[in-house]
C-alpha cells in the first residue's frame, strides 16, 4: 500500500482546534490534569480538575482533536512575553538558571517581546510511545499504544503536529522565533522534518533530561521539509477558518 503524504496522512486522523473559548481552555486544562496531575503525577491533582498556572493569562492554546473518537488527545501553549512586565524571566530560564546560554537584551533586539516558549505540550497515555514513553507527557515520536486503534504504519507523530501547529500560531503572532524545553531525541526527531531547534544550554532535570532548545522563524523557513511545510501551511489556513468562525 502506497503511503500517503504526512499532510493528508496526519489530517485524515486530526484537525486542530485554537482554545479560543473558555470551554475550549477547559479543555485544555482538563486534558493536562489527565496527563500531568493524573497519568504523570508531575502536578498536585486538584478538586477541580483543571491543570492551570499563572502562566497561561499570557498564553495562546490549541487542542488536537482525534477524528475518530471525536475526543481532544493533545493540548500545546505558547507561552508570550508578559505584556505589563517584558522583562519578566520565560519558565525556561528559571529552569535552565546559569546553564542557560542566551541573553535577553531589548537594547540589541531581543527583547522578550519578540519571543515566545513552547510550554505544556500534553498527549493522553493511549496516544504516547507503548515502551517506556508512558512517563514522558509528549509521549515519544516512532510508535504508538495499539489501543488507539490507529494504524501505526500510517499516523504520524502526535507530538510533530502539536509543535508545527503552536508553531503556526507563533508565527501568526509575529514572532521572531520561539523556546522549548524537550528531551534531545524529540529535537533529533524533529530534525528529520527539517525543525532545527538549536540547543541554547546544558541538560538539566526537568520532569527527566531536558534542555532549552531554540528556533527562529527564518531557520524554521529555511529549513523545513517540503511535506512538513505543507502540513504547517494547511494548519495555518484551519486556525485562520477557526478564528473566523469564533468572530
């Protein structure tokens, strides 16, 4: 059987969908209680059951909607520079502390402001890696949990779907590039679409191995695969059709 291209292949399961709403943003934290509070244990599980931290006031969201079970199976969020308080440190930094090798300078251009951090990427358990990926939020990228009851020849990662579509939103933003803390092999994976994330510090425990990885939008043009292009185009064109229809 001929496989068909990521783009077609990954929209014939997903569609994306911009939190827009105060229901779809409690979507957004219900499904990250499940994943960090419940599944993970990373977070104290609440009464509420809505994972949320003071960070998301100044956060742009999106869910990754599964077709077939008409059930939300990922969240993502951008995390932008707080607007009353540009100089207000990024979660990275924080996490990073002295290993961490950028400086933010408004007085050289770049200021906070022209950036944003990939933050909370979440996929429920049935979606992430069978084998030693159950305790890893963003699940792994090659092979996935038969219970989905997707064919795993065809579906694509989860987790490139959620970083292209934050990436689209980024980019929608006018961003100049954007930050991530992730394990190196979901960078190295990522790479295989022509998503060069540059490391910008030392490994460090953070819920397991992480490192701050960065990406600037013109490393992004200038280097991303033509199939994955295609993919982050047509992204781009749902949240467009989406923030239509919530006008």
């Amino acid at each position: 059987m001929t496989e068909l291209p990521l783009a077609p292949r990954f929209e014939a399961y997903f569609s994306v969908v911009p939190a827009n709403t105060g229901d779809l943003l409690e979507k957004v934290y219900q499904l990250r209680h499940q994943v960090y509070c419940e599944e993970l244990g990373y977070e104290q599980q609440r009464a509420s059951q809505l994972e949320h931290d003071e960070y998301d006031k100044r956060s742009i969201h999106c869910l990754l909607f599964h077709r077939s079970s008409q059930n939300y199976v990922g969240c993502v969020r951008l995390i932008l520079a707080d607007s009353q308080k540009p100089d207000v440190p990024f979660p990275f930094e924080y996490a990073c502390g002295k290993s961490l090798e950028w400086d933010f300078d408004s007085s050289d251009g770049t200021s906070r402001r022209k950036y944003g951090e990939i933050s909370r990427l979440a996929i429920t358990a049935n979606f992430r890696r069978r084998r030693g990926e159950a305790s890893v939020a963003d699940g792994g990228s090659e092979s996935f949990d038969a219970s989905a009851e997707v064919d795993r020849r065809l579906l694509p990662s989860v987790a490139l779907g959620l970083y292209v579509a934050i990436t689209a939103m980024g980019l929608n933003q006018g961003l100049d590039g954007v930050f991530a803390m992730m394990e190196p092999r979901l960078a190295r994976h990522l790479r295989r679409f022509g998503i060069l994330f540059q490391q910008v510090g030392a490994e460090v425990e953070h819920r397991g191995i992480r490192a701050p990885f960065f990406i600037s939008r013109d490393n992004l043009f200038n280097n991303l695969k033509p199939e994955c292009r295609v993919l982050l185009d047509n992204i781009q064109i749902q949240l467009h059709l989406a923030s239509q229809y919530a006008q």
